[in-house]
C-alpha cells in the first residue's frame, strides 16, 4: 500500500473530529456575545434602581433635598421657613441716609445726623483721606497722585515691556461734574465705586467714609480759594468759617507779617 494517494495532513485533522464539536464552537461563540451585550444594555438603559455598588465608603447617605416633602415638620416641607424677625445681612439698612448716602431713592445733599461736621472729623477724614485716596486722586485731589505718576512712567515704556498697560487718570475732584455732586453721592462712590474706581466700603467703615466726604469738600471748596478775595487785598471773604485753633494760627500769622512789615 505504498503508492497508495496520501491525503495532506490538515485535511486529516479536520475529518477526525466530531461533528458535533463543531456545532459546539459555533453555540460557544454565539453564546459568547451574550454577556458583553448584556453590559453595553447595562450601561446604556435608564434604570429606577440604583446599580450595584459593593464597597459603600460611605457614598450613600440619607439626606432631603430642596423641595421634596418630609414628614418630620409639620408642614411637610424639607425647606424650612426663616424664623420670623430674621434679617438678612443685606436687609439690615433701615436708615438709608447714614448707610447708603441715599434719601428716597436719591442721593442725600446732607450729612446724616449720625455724623457731626466739625474740626475732629474733617482731621479724620484727611488722615483717612491721604491712605485712602492720596495715592491716586493726590493730596489735593487734582487727580495727580503717585499711582497715577507711576502708570504714566508705565505708559511712556513700549507695550512690550509694559505689557499693553492701560490707564484711566483718577478723577479731578475740583470738576464741575464732580464738584456739583451731591454729598451722598460722594459717599456712594467711595462705598461701591465708579467705573474704573474700585468700592471702598469693605475697608473703610461707614462713619470714616462720611468724614471723608467731609474732608472732599472742604477740598473742593479751598480749590475754588483763588476766586475768594485774598487777605490783604481790598476785601475780604464774605463768609469766612473759622475754627477755634485756625483762629489762633490766623491771627499769630497776621501779627508775623505785620512784625515783618514794619
Ligand atoms: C486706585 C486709584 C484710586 C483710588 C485709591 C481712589 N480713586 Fe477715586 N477714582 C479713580 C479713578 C480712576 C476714577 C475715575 C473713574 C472713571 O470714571 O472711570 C475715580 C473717580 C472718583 C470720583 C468721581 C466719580 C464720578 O462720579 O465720576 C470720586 C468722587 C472719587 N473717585 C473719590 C475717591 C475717594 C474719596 C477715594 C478715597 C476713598 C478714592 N476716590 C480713591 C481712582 C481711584
């Protein structure tokens, strides 16, 4: 038998097996894509039920969420009511005048009665004044202060080194339309701010913030001082307020230059 047809071996192979090993591979395979089918569904449905979760860490917890009843209180309400009287922190201003510089809806051209306008608090307000607003608005308030010195050296340089910098010179105290305001809106804008400006309320308590106001005026008042008749000139102011120690310096002034005179 040894020139009989030799059959390749593969073929060998296969015909051994049992037929019913095949039908086998093929159930397995399908059978196979039963579980991963079963995972993308798992992931993909919405269910009601929460999905297994072994190991809790605490992550599960018992709490109401707004809106949804709850049977402890007696109007079933998860959300509780305010206790009555409660006052919110912003709703605390019942004398606008003093806390806001607003009287019905606009700014007060008084000082509240809180405030007292005299010498203590027109020295407070300058000391508050030169920490506060010096450093832009300048001690005069011209607008010339050191921050605002220090941006224009800023801007002469190239953007490149000054990285694009831009600049908005703090306000002229002495103009008109600032000038003319009245009282509480001064107060307003040290409080909130003014476009560019930022609010000064966190950082300056209220009654500060009025002696400033104060001092701002007596600022813009002495800036118009030039159009007043001047000392030594043929008349004299028409109203002159003067203070108790101002006085005194006035008067050991007018006797030094009388002393130089003659
Ligand atoms: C960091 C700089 C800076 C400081 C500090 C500063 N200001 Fe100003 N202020 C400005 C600038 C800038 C403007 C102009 C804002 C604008 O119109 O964009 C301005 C505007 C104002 C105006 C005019 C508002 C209006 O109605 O146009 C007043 C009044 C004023 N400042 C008062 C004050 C007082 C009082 C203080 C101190 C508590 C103060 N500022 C501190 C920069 C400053």
């Amino acid at each position: 038998m040894s020139s009989g047809h030799k059959k390749p071996q593969f073929d060998f192979l296969f015909m051994k097996l049992p037929r019913g090993f095949f039908y086998a591979v093929i159930l397995f395979t399908c059978l196979a894509t039963i579980p991963p089918a079963l995972i993308i569904r798992a992931r993909s449905v919405p269910r009601e039920s929460r999905r297994i979760h072994l190991i809790q860490n605490m992550d599960n917890q018992p709490k109401y969420k707004a809106q949804q009843e709850n049977i402890i209180f007696r109007d079933d309400r998860s959300m509780r009511q305010p206790v009555p009287g409660t006052v919110a922190r912003s709703q605390m201003i019942g004398d606008t005048h003093y806390w806001l510089g607003t009287v019905d809806g606009t700014y007060a051209k008084t000082f509240p009665d809180q405030i007292t306008v005299d010498m203590k608090l027109l020295e407070r307000g300058r000391e508050r004044y030169d920490i506060y607003c010096l450093p832009c608005h300048g001690a005069t308030g011209v607008g010339d202060g050191t921050v605002h010195a220090r941006a224009m050296q800023l801007l002469n340089l190239t953007p490149a080194e000054n990285n694009g910098t831009t600049w908005v010179q703090p306000k002229n105290l002495h103009e008109e339309a600032v000038a003319e305001q009245p009282l509480g809106q001064i107060f307003y804008t040290i409080s909130n701010g003014k476009n560019n400006m930022a609010g000064y309320a966190s950082q300056i308590r209220v009654e500060d913030r009025w002696a400033i106001v104060a001092y701002v005026q007596a600022l813009q008042i002495s800036g118009n001082a030039a159009d007043y008749p001047v000392p030594d000139s043929d008349s004299l102011p028409e109203q002159k307020i003067v203070l108790d120690d101002d006085q005194a310096a006035a008067e050991s002034t007018d006797s030094d230059k009388e002393g130089a005179g003659s």
